[in-house]
C-alpha cells in the first residue's frame, strides 16, 4: 500500500537488526573473492562493512535486510556505480555477478580512495555519451 | 530492446510530476520510468521474481555504466528500499541525468586535489 503521510525531510539510515560491532572474536572476518584480501570486519566509520576495501568487491549472502546471510547465491558482487545521499555520504551499488541482484552499501573509512573516484567517474569518462548529453541540453 | 506488442496508446500517469507519459518510447522499446523527472513506480518484486505489492514511488539514485558504454539508472523504492536498474531511454531528461552523473564528484568525502599529485 502506498504511504499516505507526509515524507520526511531527509531519509533516514535504514534500520539494521544484525550488528556485528561488539563481536569480539574474529568470525566475521572474510577473505575477498576479488583479490583474497584477509578483511577484519571492523570498519573505521561504518558499522557494516560488506566489501572489500582494495577493490570493493562484495558476495551476495544477503537477501532483504543488511546482514540475514538469507541468500543462497553467494556470487560475487562487483561495484557497479556510487550514488550520493541526500546528506552527503556516498553509496555503493553492488551487483551480482551470478544472478543481477543490487544492493548499496555505506563507503567504509579505510575503502580505496582511487577505486571510489574511477567507479565515480565512469559515466564521465565517455566523452561522446557526455558531450552528446551537453548538446542536448 | 524493441517489442512489437506494445499498444502505442498506453500511457501512464508520472507518480511524482503528474506528467501523462506513452508507455511506447520514440525507438519501441517499453519506457518504465517518466522521462521529465526520470520516477519509476515499484511493481516488480526483484527478489521473489513477479509482481511487488509496494507500488511506491521510486526515485532515480544513480548512473551505471555498463561494459559497453550505455547507461543504466539505478532507481530506489523510496518507502521499502529495493533497487531496480533500468536503460536510459533517449529522450530522457539529460540535465537531471547529468546532475546524476556528476553528483558524487560535487559532494566527495574526502578532498580530490590530493588526486593530482598521485
């Protein structure tokens, strides 16, 4: 059913229930499917850290919310664009490499800086769909 | 692509802009998202496959690339949060897909100068 009620100003950060913060232990540590980095699942600035920070690539284990592990995919998710919240923060859309699924993630605080800015440039470096798009305007 | 069994008549009403809209764009192909302010309506479940009950408005959230150049904008439902990418089609709104475009480049998290001494 469609929501009847005024939006608010601003979108709020959607609600997590599985918070890996005060686990201790090292479970939640993960190898990279794109380049094997070992990743300590704590991340400076976010508490859900979901891909790698060299290459940022992920895997699909979750489904609806953030942190289920509901999927059984488990392809690998490359980075696919960077979109911008209306606060600020950069997002990254993931895509699945095995069956097309999108998901957005927080940028972490220690992601690959030149990695962001090539996946942020991407729509910029072709300069025929860009300047064609200038013309029309 | 083009499918030849789409009535040329159908049109939609844009959930945002109120713009009435042909579902049939100019090159044939099924236009799912209003081309003046580029909203979509949710009614494909992209998880469970099929229709979605949510029929929210999505709003566009950014520009993918795909290996052969075409852009792609990826919309997100504004009340359930799925993202959906759908193609660009021609006579899309160009400023708001180049506000798009350019967006994370106005507002970035940490300062691009140190990018000219790499």
């Amino acid at each position: 059913m469609p929501r009847h009620t005024a939006p608010r100003p601003g979108r709020e950060q959607k609600r997590k229930s599985v918070l890996h913060e005060h686990d201790q232990h090292r479970s939640r540590d993960f190898r990279c499917v794109g380049c094997r980095l070992d990743v300590p699942s704590i991340a400076p600035g976010t508490a859900h850290r979901n891909h790698c920070p060299t290459c940022l690539v992920s895997l699909h284990v979750d489904r609806r919310v953030p942190g289920d592990r509901g999927a059984s995919c488990r392809g690998r998710m490359d980075a696919l664009s960077v979109s911008v919240r209306p606060d600020g923060e950069w997002m990254i859309v993931h895509q699945c490499a095995a069956c097309g699924e999108l998901s957005a993630n927080r940028i972490a605080g220690d992601d690959n800086a030149l990695a962001l800015v090539r996946l942020a440039l991407r729509p910029l470096c072709d300069p025929h769909v860009a300047s064609k798009a200038l013309v029309t305007l | 692509m083009p499918v030849n069994n789409i009535p040329k008549i159908d049109t939609f009403g844009c959930t945002r802009c109120g713009l009435t809209v042909t579902v049939r764009a100019a090159d044939g192909s099924r236009r799912n998202h209003c081309p003046s302010c580029l909203h979509s309506l949710h009614v494909i479940d992209q998880f469970d496959g099929g229709s979605s009950e949510c029929r929210s408005r999505m709003s566009p959230v950014s520009i993918a690339v795909l290996r052969n150049g075409d852009w792609r904008i990826i919309h997100r439902c504004v009340r359930c949060d799925e993202l959906t990418s759908n193609p660009v089609s021609p006579d899309d709104n160009q400023l708001i897909l180049l506000r798009m475009a350019v967006r994370p480049l106005a507002q970035p998290p940490f300062p691009l100068e140190t990018f000219g001494d790499l």
